[in-house]
C-alpha cells in the first residue's frame, strides 16, 4: 500500500511540473510539433518496454477506438492546453485545466445514459463559472492584441477540457483496456501522430528550433511527464480507491501555481488566489472526492 501511495505522490508531483516544463519548451518548440515529438516518443518508449517484458499490446482490433481517445484526449486535450500556453501563464493554464470536471460532468449528462445534473451540480457548475470570470475577465477586457491573444489562449484551453472529457466518457463506454499501459502506449503513439500533422499543416517546421533548456524540459516531459507519470498513474490506479486518486487534480495546480511564481516569475495576486478558491470550491461541490468511480 505504502508503494501506491508512492505512486499517487510521484502523479501529483510530476504532472504538477508539466506546465513549467510546457512553458519552458514553447520557447523554441512550436506548440503542436511538441506534443507531437512527446507523445509519439513516449509511446514508441512504453510500447518497447512493455514487449520487451513479454506484454503483448492491445489487439488491432482495438487500435481504431485508440486512435480515437489519441484525438480527443492527447490531440485537442494536450493540443489545447499547449497551445494556449503560448498566452498564458503556466500557472493560470493549470488552473484552468483544473476545471475538467465541470467539463466531465456536462458532457456525461448530454449522453444517452449518462447521469443527470442535480441542484448540487448546476451549484457547483455556478460557483465554478463565476470564479472563472474572476480570474480571466480583467485580461480578456484588456483590449488590443493581448486581450485577443489571452481570450484564445482561454479559449483553447477550455477545448482542451472538452477534449479530456469526450475522451473519458468514449473510454467508458467504449474502451475497456485489459492492459492500461498497452492502451496507453498506442493512444498516446496515435495522438502524437495527430499533433505532427497539425503541425506540419500550421507551417511549424520552419519555426522548430532547440537549445539546452528547451531540449532538456522535452526529454523531460517525455520521459517523466508521460512515461514514468502514466506509468506511477496507472499503478495508484489499481491499488487505490479512485476518490484517492483523483485529489492530484487539487494538487497539480497548486504546484503548477508555486513553480511559475518561483520559477519564471508569473504574476499571482489576491484577486486570482480568490478566484483560485472559489474554482475549487465548484470542483468540490460538482464532483466531490468521496464519491466513487462508476
């Protein structure tokens, strides 16, 4: 039990240091042509290591429903988040992404089957919006090229939760991985695929460039962010009740927040520790920690 809980902490922290290290590479790594680059690499890396201790992958029968988790969850959900990147802060972007559960829960309710929202959901859906307003509103009137920029950076990382939620409610009802690191080897395989594409379709190879510091926060993210996190993920997963689990979603912003602030030296005042608490308060009363996995 003690190796899970491990596991959980590893999750909390090293995908609370993604957004710095996203923030770090958008320097001189196109947005899409990174995620591309990470995602391909890490699933070529997991899908070697997982043979080479005599695991088979998923069958080919299930690649097409993993191509498309690839699409919603790593193409528009990480895509999103990267590319908005580019006009907010780390910081701001996780907390943003922190919102997926309102996301989560909408999306499921839209779906045949799919469990309704009651008073205490639309609540938190309503505490929730209105600390969003609060923190992104003074920028998103700021006017000129900034105030356009930070709305479309808002705008794609709200995409990007979109994207997360579609995909968890398809794998729900539609993918049922025996092996979840298998899964999680072509899905991210696939999505990285999706995100080159984009890339080479947004004319990014001209602007790809590296240097010591981008270089090392892609291996990084690479590496530890995909690999060793779906990997420590997966393992809390499966030893831990999924209410457990799910606290990094608290956690990983609050890292993201501290490590911008030390790090890079983003901005954070009373008005977006406010703001900050009240999303929190929504993520709890839409979907509180107690609850169990379905």
């Amino acid at each position: 039990m003690s190796t899970a809980y491990l596991a959980w902490a590893a999750v909390c922290l090293i995908w609370g240091t993604t957004y710095l290290g996203i923030k770090i590479a958008l320097e001189t790594i196109p947005p899409f042509l990174m995620g591309g680059i990470r995602y391909t690499t890490s699933g070529l890396v997991l899908a070697a290591w997982l043979l080479a201790r005599g695991r088979r992958l998923p069958a080919w029968g299930d690649w097409g429903r993993l191509a498309v988790l690839g699409f919603f969850m790593l193409m528009l959900g990480n895509g999103g988040v990267v590319w908005g990147e580019q006009f907010l802060s780390s910081g701001l972007t996780a907390v943003l992404i922190g919102t997926s559960p309102f996301w989560m829960v909408s999306v499921d309710a839209m779906l045949t089957g799919g469990r309704q929202l009651g008073l205490r959901e639309w609540l938190g859906l309503l505490i929730g919006f209105g600390g969003i307003v609060m923190l992104v509103w003074p920028d998103i009137t700021a006017g000129g090229a900034g105030g356009r920029n930070f709305a479309l950076g808002v705008l794609a990382v709200q995409i990007a939760c979109a994207g997360w939620a579609i995909g968890s409610a398809y794998t729900r009802r539609h993918v049922m991985p025996q092996d979840v690191l298998g899964s999680a080897a072509l899905q991210m395989f696939f999505g990285g695929l999706f995100m080159l594409t984009a890339g080479t379709f947004a004319g990014e190879w001209g602007r790809l460039a590296f240097n010591t510091r981008t270089t090392a926060a892609l291996v990084y993210l690479t590496l530890v962010g995909a690999v060793i996190a779906f990997a420590a993920f997966s393992y809390a997963l499966k030893h831990l009740d999924m209410a457990i689990v799910s606290l990094y979603s608290y956690i990983n912003p609050v890292i993201a927040v501290a490590l911008g602030t030390i790090i890079l030296g983003e901005p954070f005042n009373t008005r977006m520790a406010m703001a900050i608490g009240i999303i929190a308060i929504g993520v709890m009363v839409v979907a509180p920690v107690t609850r169990k996995a379905s």
